[in-house]
C-alpha cells in the first residue's frame, strides 16, 4: 500500500498550507474535509505546482462514524498513512453557559474526539513507516479560557494528549508533536465570531508562515512547536503566571474580541 501523509480541516487556513508545505517536500497527500470543492481545488493547485495530485476525502469528522469511512476508504484505494496531520477544529467565542450547547458538544466531537480517533487509527501504519503525527493545538492551550472556555480547554487537551503520545510512541519510531499557533488570520475567526479587528497585534502570524514551523518542528521530532517568538514568550509566562491572575485578564481580552466582532 502507498504510504501518504493524511491532513485534516485541509479546505483552507493552515491546514491547506499545511498541504502545500508537505507536498513541497515530496509527501503524497490525502486531504479531507468537508468542502469538497475546496479540497479539489486545492489538489488542483498542488498538480499545477508539478507535484502529485493529492487524494481527496470528503467527509464530515463531526459524524462518529467519519474515521471508519476514511479508513475504508484509504484501503479501496490502496493507500497508507505514514503521516497524519490533524488541523480540523473550530472555537466559539462567547460564555459557556449562554453559547449554543448543540454547537459546543460538535467542538468537543471534532477538536477532541475526531483528533483522538485519527491519531490513534493508523498506529501500525505510521510505525511501519517510522512516520508520526502532528496535532494542531494553540497558544490557547497554555491558559484557561474564560470567553471561549470550551475551545480553550480543547486544546489544552490536544498539547497534553500529543504530549504523552509523543512519550509513549517514540520506541515504535513514531514522532508526536503538537503546533500551538497564536493569532492566525483564516476562516477560524468568522465561525467564531471574532471580527477581523481582533487578529491585529504582534502575534499575528500568516498561515504559511505557521504551517512551514510546524512542519519543521515535526521533521525534527519536537514534542512542542510554539509559533513565533513572541508567542513562546508569552507560552512560557503562562506556565509561571497563577490562574487566579491569568482568569480575569484573559476574560477581558475575550470581552474585547467580542466588542471588535
């Protein structure tokens, strides 16, 4: 079976930079997500670059039933992944108790479950290509989230989840590693509900410029990516700074998100 690095949430955003990143240094691709139009115009765009034309999967990850599909899938076209990367995710900004509940449980099935069954669905396939994994978390993950609490402690999730995967996937030749993004202007704000007002500052970073430091960090074996200096620093005051000083401040900074929305 030909081995292929498996992306998913690739319709736009980092994910598709991610696609092209790895294409760019020879990987296969298979990308999925929901759009299919977008996927096949992607894929078009990698042929048009003299690279292979990616697979294209379209499939809805939210469903409890999409990573069986995918991997059905895989096998009728006698494909293997050797890579999975999972980008697709999306946030809610506003309080817990007032959001939507429907709208926040499908979070949780997508950037927490669909995350976890991907990852763990091809072990055998990525250690018989000494591949690995790639999780997209956040900057989000270092902190509460008070303003967007669900998606804050989604990804908290995910860096800790890669974390110990990481750790216990290494004697199998399989690298793990989490890439925590700060602000990132793609289509993750409107479904939010953060206004483009909100992703201005010195954080900021392009989806391209994310997608190649994560895809670097990854080829070395990092456990951790932090994208951007200033988002490492501030990473690591999160780790010194006490919740009781971090809680107010971060539910001020998603108050102003949502006055710039």
């Amino acid at each position: 079976m030909k081995p292929v690095t498996l992306i998913s949430g690739a319709s736009a955003g980092i994910g598709a930079e991610l696609a092209r990143v790895f294409a760019a240094h020879g990987h296969e691709l298979v990308l999925v997500a929901r759009r299919a139009e977008r996927l096949a115009a992607l894929a078009d765009a990698i042929a048009a670059s003299g690279r292979p034309r990616p697979s294209v999967i379209a499939a809805d990850l939210e469903r409890r039933d999409a990573v069986a599909g995918i991997a059905a899938e895989l096998k009728a076209r006698d494909l293997e992944p050797a890579n999975v990367v999972n980008n697709a995710g999306f946030g809610l900004l506003g309080p817990a108790a007032a959001l939507d509940r429907d709208g926040q449980l499908a979070m949780i099935d997508l950037n927490v479950r669909a995350l976890t069954e991907l990852s763990l669905a091809f072990i055998d396939s990525l250690a018989r290509h000494r591949g690995g994994i790639l999780n997209v978390a956040s900057l989000a993950a270092f902190m509460p989230g008070p303003g967007m609490a669900i998606y804050y402690a989604t990804k908290a999730y995910v860096l800790s989840f890669s974390e110990a995967l990481h750790q216990e996937l290494a004697d199998r030749g399989i690298r793990v590693t989490a890439l925590c993004p700060g602000p990132v202007p793609t289509e993750f704000q409107a479904r939010a509900g953060i206004g483009a007002r909100g992703m201005s500052g010195v954080l900021t970073l392009s989806a391209e410029r994310v997608a190649q430091i994560g895809y670097d960090g990854f080829v070395r074996g990092q456990r951790v990516v932090v994208a951007g200096a200033g988002n490492q620093i501030v990473a690591a005051l999160m780790r010194l700074t006490p919740n009781r000083i971090l809680l107010p401040a971060i539910a001020s900074s998603t108050r102003g998100l949502a006055r710039n929305s």
